[in-house]
C-alpha cells in the first residue's frame, strides 16, 4: 500500500475524508468519484452550529441531504425547532423529526430533574465527563439514522461530533464513531446482503469551534438560526454560562465573527 493511501485510509476510518480539500489531482479524482457514487446522506440535525456546518459540508458535495432530528426530551427543546430552520435554510431535501423520549430514563442534566453545571473554569471542560452527557445518546441518535439510510438505500451518515472544543463526552471520540460504522455494516441487511458500506462522516472531529463557525460562514450558514444553549430561558433565549454556550461564545470571539446568539442577560 502507498503510503498515499495509507493516508486516504486512516482519513476514511475516522469519517473525515471527502470533506478534506484534495492534496493532489489523484486525490481530486477520487473525491470526485466517492461524491459520484453516492445517491445521498442522512445528516443529523441537532439544531446547534455544528450539525449546522455540518449539513452545509454535506450539501456543497453536490449530493441530497436527508436531515434527522430527534426529540429525545432534551430540556433545550427549543432546538428542535432551530433544526427545522437550519433544514430548509441549508435546502434539505427532506426532515424528519423523531421522538424517542429519554426522560423515561432521565440520568442527564438533559433529561432528568438535574441542574445543568455552569462551569467556574471554561479550561476545565471537558476534563471529566459533566452531567450534560446523556447516556448512550450518539448511538442512538446514529442507530436511527442509520435505520432511515438504510430505508433510504443510502450508505453516508453525517455527524457533527468533535472532540476538540468539547464537553468530553465519551461517545464523540473517533474510536467509538469507527466502531459504530463496523456495526452499521454488521446491522443491516444492506450491509450484508448487499454488501454496501457504510461511512460515519464527522468532518468537523478535529476542528476547533472557531474553524467550524469560520467554514460555516464560507458556506452559508447563519447561525443566528442555530440554538446550542441547555439551558435556555422560557423565550428560547441562551443563558449564556452553560458549557454549550461558553465554547460557542469563545468560538465566535476566535473567529472573529459577530456572535449572533440571543442571550438571557447582557454581560
Ligand atoms: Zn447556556
């Protein structure tokens, strides 16, 4: 094996790949053929900035998004409505919200009777996993995407996991997104009898918030629509001091782009 393709391989196997600007014009050749022979992806649309970016990345392959919601009972309901917004807003070719109820379980911040942390130190998250972290959620949320791809026939799943400029939590580590692509192809009857392969796509892993609201921006996305507060105020307003509001907060001043976010109260 090239080393060349050693590289397009390990790119591959942390879902990373056809996002990244090609190298060369082999490269470009074959980016260009993987975007052709795709028939389109399932993204999953949170209502945040980066599943934001995320469907954005998607859409400038050329290829229909199919966007995926869940209403799993999150305490910031009010992104499922950004979800709505970002999807047509980014022209998905269709949305779906599904309900799961997690507060059967609770466990979470998210989902249960629990006050969502404010954290004293912003350079302490993500050094332990908070209590935002809702039991097993990217599984679930990837388990039903996976269902309506393979409904679909379509083998790319888009998530916008990172694990920089996060919360720590474990399931957005690049070793539990490989894992969950072996079990989609082990899972599915297209991945059997139909030999098709599935690709977990998490373009924006490695990428710091400020790179993610920067590349945003190029393609189009206004954040203004997105909503990433947990615990935001009964008008929807963020509060501004919750871990998901302190990285989008620093991600926009890093950036060096207009934080657009509706906050609580003005500091
Ligand atoms: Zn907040």
């Amino acid at each position: 094996m090239k080393s060349s393709d050693r590289t397009s391989s390990e790119r591959r196997a942390v879902g990373v790949t056809i996002e990244e600007t090609p190298a060369t014009l082999a490269d470009a050749e074959k980016w260009r053929a993987q975007v052709d022979e795709r028939k389109g992806a399932v993204a999953l649309v949170s209502g945040g900035l980066d599943s934001a970016t995320v469907l954005a990345l998607a859409r400038s392959t050329g290829i229909d998004c199919h966007a995926l919601t869940v209403d799993y009972g999150q305490r910031h309901r009010v992104e499922i409505e950004a979800a709505r917004r970002v999807a047509v807003q980014l022209g998905a070719a269709s949305h779906r919200v599904v309900a799961v109820d997690l507060r059967v379980f609770g466990g979470s911040a998210l989902t249960d009777d629990i006050a969502v942390p404010n954290p004293e130190n912003a350079d302490s998250i993500g050094e332990t996993i908070p209590s935002t972290y809702v039991p097993a959620r990217n599984t679930i949320l990837l388990s039903l995407a996976l269902a309506w791809a393979e409904v679909l026939d379509i083998t790319d799943i888009y998530i916008g996991a990172t694990a920089r400029d996060f919360s720590g939590y474990p399931d957005c580590r690049p070793e539990f997104l490989r894992a969950f692509e072996h079990l989609a192809n082990l899972a599915t009857r297209a991945g059997t009898e139909k030999r098709r392969q599935f690709h977990v796509h998490a373009p924006l892993l490695n990428w710091t918030k400020d790179k993610i609201i920067r590349r945003g921006v190029e393609l189009g996305v206004n954040f203004g629509i997105t909503h990433s507060c947990y615990d935001p105020s009964a008008e929807g307003l963020a509060c501004g001091l919750c871990d998901s509001c302190i990285l989008r907060r620093r991600g926009f001043e890093a950036a060096g782009v207009d934080d657009p976010t509706g906050y609580a109260e003005s500091e």
